[in-house]
C-alpha cells in the first residue's frame, strides 16, 4: 500500500514537470496513433536544458547529416562549419560560426537553443526545431510534427558537441 502511494506521488511529479515545460501553444496532444507529439523537457534556469529528449544516446554521423541536409536540420543556411564544407559547400553567415561551439557553451544550453532559441533570444530569425507552437499539420486534420524529432535533436546535439577548440 505504501509502495503504492510514493508510485502516485512520483508519478504526479513528474507530470508536473512535464506539461510545466513545454512552450505556450504546446498543448499536451497526442498523435492519432496515441504517441505524444512532443517528448516533455524541463528548462533549467531559464538557460538550459540538461536532460537528453531521448533514451537512445545521440549519434554524432546523423547528427552531421541533419545539420548539412537542406531538407532536415537546414542549419548550414544560416552557420558555417568548416568541417562540412565538403558536405555542403553553400554556408551562410547571418548566424554565427558553430566551429568551436562545444568549448563555449554547454550542452544543455545548446539543447534549449535547438529545441526554441526564441527562450533565450526572442524573436530570432533561428527556428524553433521542436515545437508545434503555430505549426500547421501537413496533411488536413493530421498532427503537427516538430521540424525535428526528438531523436534528431539528440543526435544534432552529439554531432555540435564534437566541435571544440581542442
Ligand atoms: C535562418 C537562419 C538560421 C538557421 C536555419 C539556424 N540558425 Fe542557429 N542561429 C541563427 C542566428 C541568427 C543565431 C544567433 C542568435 C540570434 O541572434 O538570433 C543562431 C544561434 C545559434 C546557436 C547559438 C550560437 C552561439 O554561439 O551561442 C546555436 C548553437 C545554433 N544557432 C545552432 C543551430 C543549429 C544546430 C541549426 C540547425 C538545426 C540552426 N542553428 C539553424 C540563425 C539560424
């Protein structure tokens, strides 16, 4: 009975965490096929999202390929990174370079300014790569998807985090 009471109570914690977290506009909605949309995150004094989105561990190759593909991550449009170069030659400058960006900034931060850099800078020209905030589905009547999934978060997260001064 006791065990079963702390289960409640842990498992109402962390609910709580997870609506609290997400972005206004971000309703707790579930896919048709029952799965939630978005995986629920905890932002960290305002900076930093310190917890990984997904169970897998992120995956540096992928990452690589999402930040240089134009039809996924896009980044290079806005980025350079010089070690892509070969990849994706076209690389704009109206954001700054990510070379080095793992010696500057932490992780977690890097996670909360992938997932919504408007928290940290509102109103930057940067998408927001996981919300559903004014997203509109692609098919009529279906979910709105984020622009990345959660994994391709972890997985641009693993690849960024290579990029160091050393
Ligand atoms: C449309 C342009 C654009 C795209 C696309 C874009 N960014 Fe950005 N990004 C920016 C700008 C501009 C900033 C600087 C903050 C600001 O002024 O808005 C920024 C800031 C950042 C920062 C913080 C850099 C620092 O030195 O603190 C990171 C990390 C980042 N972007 C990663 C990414 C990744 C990863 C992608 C792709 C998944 C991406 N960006 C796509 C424009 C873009």
């Amino acid at each position: 009975m006791k065990r079963c009471a702390t289960l409640i109570v842990s498992l109402a914690a962390a609910a709580g965490v997870a609506t609290s977290a997400l972005s206004e506009g971000d309703a707790v909605a579930d896919a048709p096929q029952g799965a939630p949309i978005l995986i629920a995150y905890d932002i960290v004094d305002g900076q930093s999202i310190p917890t990984p989105l997904s169970d897998l561990p992120g995956d540096p190759m992928r990452g690589a390929s999402i930040v240089a593909a134009p039809e996924k991550g896009g980044c290079l449009a806005c980025h350079r990174v010089a070690a892509l170069i070969d990849q994706q030659p076209d690389q704009g400058v109206s954001g700054p370079a990510l070379d080095g960006i793992a010696s500057r900034i932490s992780e977690g931060s890097l996670r909360l300014q992938i997932v919504n850099i408007g928290i940290v800078t509102p109103g930057s020209a940067m998408p927001a790569y996981y919300t559903i905030a004014g997203v509109e589905p692609l098919t009529p009547g279906g979910a709105p998807e984020p622009l990345l999934s959660a994994q391709e978060i972890e997985d641009v997260i693993a690849y960024l985090m290579t990029l160091d001064d050393g």
